[in-house]
C-alpha cells in the first residue's frame, strides 16, 4: 500500500502542518485481515524526517506505532488509528484512508 496525507497538529514540540508519505506490503494477510511494516518520511515544521512502524488491520480498520527514525523528531513515537473509506463504486478499488493520530 502507499499512503500520502497531510494535516496540523503537535508532536515532539513541534506544531504546524505535517505531510507524510508511507509505503507497506498488505499482500500478506487476507481479506480480513494483514500485519505488517511499512516505512517513509515526514515533511515536519522542523524538517523532513524518516518514519517506520508496524501496523495491524481488521477489514476496514487499521492501527499502528510508528518511530520516527531521524531529524528533529528522532525516537519521538506516535500512533495511528485509521479506516479505509471506499472511494470507488460498484466495484471498490480504490480508498481513503481516514487517521487519528496520538
């Protein structure tokens, strides 16, 4: 899967507008449900950082922690919990993917 998003909030001290891009392989588990890791980076208001974490998903759900691996934001955490809202019809092929963060 491929994730790219963007919103505003505070983590680590730091606050503003973050835009983040993941990657991750959801071709392990089933339909109904996967785990796995996936990785990428952060456009942050302190710099661009590196971020990799690993994830569970139930159908729609999906949950992870994340670290983030290097710049300003290094060792700080963070988790997700998302659904996967279909984008597409009669035949879903694509999603969004709505977040809140921790």
């Amino acid at each position: 899967f491929s994730f790219s998003g963007n919103g505003a909030g505070t983590i680590g001290g730091q606050t503003g507008p973050f835009s983040c891009t993941f990657n991750g392989d959801d071709t392990v588990g089933t339909t109904q449900q996967s785990s796995g890791v996936f990785n990428g980076s952060c456009n942050t208001p302190c710099a661009t950082v590196g971020i990799t974490g690993t994830y569970t998903r139930t159908v729609a759900f999906w949950s992870a922690g994340a670290t983030f691996t290097s710049g300003c934001l290094y060792g700080r955490s963070v988790a997700f919990t998302c659904v996967w809202v279909p984008t597409s019809a009669p035949t879903v092929v694509s999603y969004e993917m709505v977040c809140i963060i921790t």
